[in-house]
C-alpha cells in the first residue's frame, strides 16, 4: 500500500484502513478462485462430452446441451470475475478519496489473468463447434 496524505490519520484509522483494504483484496481472492472453478468446470463439462462424442455417435440434442451448459458455466464464471473486479475498484477508488490512500496490490492483477484465461476457455469452445 502506498501511503500519499496519511500522515495526518492516527494509527488506529491508518490500521483500520489497511484492514479494510486487505479484506477487500480477499474478498476478490475469492471470487476469481469461484470464477476459476466455474470456468474450468464448464471447460471440462464441454471437452469431456466432446471427446464422448468422437467416440460414439450420441444424439445431437445430448452433445449441444453439453456444449451450451459448458459454455454457459465459463461465461458465468467471467460474468463472476467481471462484476467483482468492478465492485474492488470501486471499493479502492472510494479509499483512495476518503483516505487519501492509493492501495496497490496483486489481487486485481491476479483478477485480470484468470479472466483472460477464461475468454481463452470460451474462445476455444466457440471455435470447435
């Protein structure tokens, strides 16, 4: 954390920020790990009925709603991760006004990567159809 005018706050308020910004940054922790069980989960649901589907020749109705249920649990999780990195930034620019405090930590990063992983997953879901 990058401390710009918290000279003028006392200890217990300097403390209390710091708290606030560290449970923050779990609360993203959390849900980019939700996200990422969403996106792998729904991953796997497609690739494993696909790989069903070159073995023996299953009704058409059976393999699309696979590949639609699978791709509808990737685009959740991304929808997920999307709604939560919004709500952490948010959360960080109110610090910042209210306390003059920039917080700077990886979890947004972290954030970022997992979901442009995931537009990774869909994309290449989209694209064997």
């Amino acid at each position: 954390m990058t401390e710009t005018h918290v000279e003028h706050l006392d200890v217990s308020t300097r403390l209390s920020v710091a708290r606030t910004i560290l449970s923050h940054e779990r609360t993203l922790m959390s849900w980019v790990r939700t996200a990422l069980a969403l996106i792998t989960f729904g991953f796997t649901i497609y690739k494993f009925f696909a790989l069903e589907a070159r073995r023996e020749l299953p009704a058409v109705g059976m393999q699309l709603s696979a590949r639609v249920f699978g791709m509808l649990m990737i685009g959740t999780g991304l929808f997920a991760l999307g709604l939560s990195a919004i709500a952490h930034r948010t959360s960080m620019r109110h610090i910042q006004a209210d306390y003059g405090v920039t917080p700077r930590y990886g979890a947004f990063v972290v954030a970022s990567i997992v979901s442009i992983l995931g537009l990774m997953a869909f994309a290449a879901a989209l694209m064997r159809a």
